[in-house]
C-alpha cells in the first residue's frame, strides 16, 4: 500500500484571506511532491487531536511558514511575520508524537525550524541582524545558491553528491539544531540549509523548498522520505 504522508496547513489567523473568517490554507506544490514520489499526501486541519492523527500516519511533511518570533524583541527595521500559535502548538504537538512512534519526518523551511526547537536548538530569528557578515537568503523564485552537504550524512546518500544548488527564501535559520539532530549542509556563509537526526529513522530538515524545485530534485530528497515512510507503512487494515 501507499504510505499516506501528513501534511499539516498554515493558519490565517489574521483574516488575511477574508474579513470575519478564519481559513487553513497551503501550496499545493507539497502534496504534488508527496504524490509524484509514490506517497499519498493527507492534510493534517488544526481541530484534530494530533496524536490520533499521527497514529493513523506513515510519515510526517512539516512545511514552509511563517516566521517564528523570538523571546526578546528585534530592532524594529526586522520585519517578521509571525504563525500563530495555535498553529505552533500543532506542529510541535505532531513532530511529537512522530518521534515518538518513529515515524519519518520532513521539515521544509519553518519545518526544519521547528524541529529544531523542539529538541532544544536555537534559531537565527533574523539572519541579517545575528548574522550581519552572512549573505542574502530572501532571494527570488529563480535564483539559486551553493550548499555544501557533509561527508557521510543521509542527505549526501539522497543526493549522491556533495555540493547542491537550491533555491532560497527564508531570513529566519537554525543556529543549534538541538539535541539528537546535525547539521548536515550550510551555506557558503556556515548558514545552516539542512539538519539530520542521529537516530537510525529518516529525520531530516531542509531550509529551501525543493517542492518548487525541478522534477530531479524533488525526487531524490521527497523520492527518499516516501521510501523511508513505505518501509514503516502500517498494515492494511489501518
């Protein structure tokens, strides 16, 4: 059977998508990827319990979101654009409870974030402010950059390289992926673009969006996790 992959959406807390209401939204292009590589993609609506949820999971996507915001405030030249707590508090509670049962996990840019987090790590909550000699990552839709992956890690094996090209369009980044988790690829500028878990199950974060990348790329990084999440597919009579 398929492995059937929890993508969780974004809030809009803010009425941003219409006055009065509340939406849950999200870029399709995640469900595509999960679907291209032989995964089947199911949304993950905040109202649910989320460790009923992930029992019924074969693997977790946490995706692309908004910024997280830091205990002490930033210079007010920072703009950030904060998620919602209560979809803060989703997404944690999930990555919980698929940690526990094991189960692999993606995080894609506020994903890997947040995976971080949770195991105690530290983030960049503007590079340009705790990181002023690094180099600029909110970089349009086309443009790419060069990140190294380290010797040995999961994701050199996915890759089957070494240096990698990736889009980028993020000012927050991981700066101590926390206990249990590596970094395993930075930027030229040491920016971290990618953390790993030490444990023997598929764990990984990446800080660009390979879901808008091109077909190759999405299938070696998305390709890998839905193979991972097969082997830890659950019995038929789910």
């Amino acid at each position: 059977m398929r492995p059937l992959i929890g993508v969780p959406t974004c809030l809009d807390a803010r009425e941003r998508w219409k006055p009065g209401r509340t939406y849950q939204y999200i870029d399709i292009a995640y469900a595509r990827a999960v679907a291209e590589a032989g995964g089947v993609p199911v949304y993950l609506g905040l109202g649910a319990e989320p460790e009923a949820l992930v029992a019924r999971l074969d693997g977790l996507l946490i995706p692309g979101g908004d910024d997280l915001l830091p205990a002490t405030p930033y210079p007010e030249a920072v703009t950030l654009d904060p998620a919602p707590a209560e979809q803060i508090a989703f997404d944690t509670a999930l990555l919980a409870a698929a940690q526990t049962r094991e189960i692999p996990i993606l995080g894609i840019c506020y994903g890997m974030q947040l995976l971080a987090l949770g195991r105690g790590g530290r983030l960049h909550y503007d590079i340009g402010t705790d990181v002023p000699e690094a180099g600029e990552h909110q970089r349009g839709e086309a443009e790419r950059h060069r990140i190294e992956i380290s010797a040995g890690s999961r994701l050199a094996g996915i890759f089957e390289a070494s240096v990698i090209d990736v889009n980028s369009r993020h000012h927050q980044a991981v700066a101590d992926p926390g206990d249990g988790l590596r970094i395993s690829a930075e930027a030229d500028d040491g920016i971290a673009e990618a953390l790993e878990g030490d444990a023997a199950a598929f764990c990984v974060g990446v800080q660009w969006h390979p879901e808008s990348l091109e077909p190759l790329h999405r299938t070696a990084l998305f390709g890998a996790f839905v193979a991972a999440c097969a082997e830890h597919s659950s019995p038929p009579d789910r």
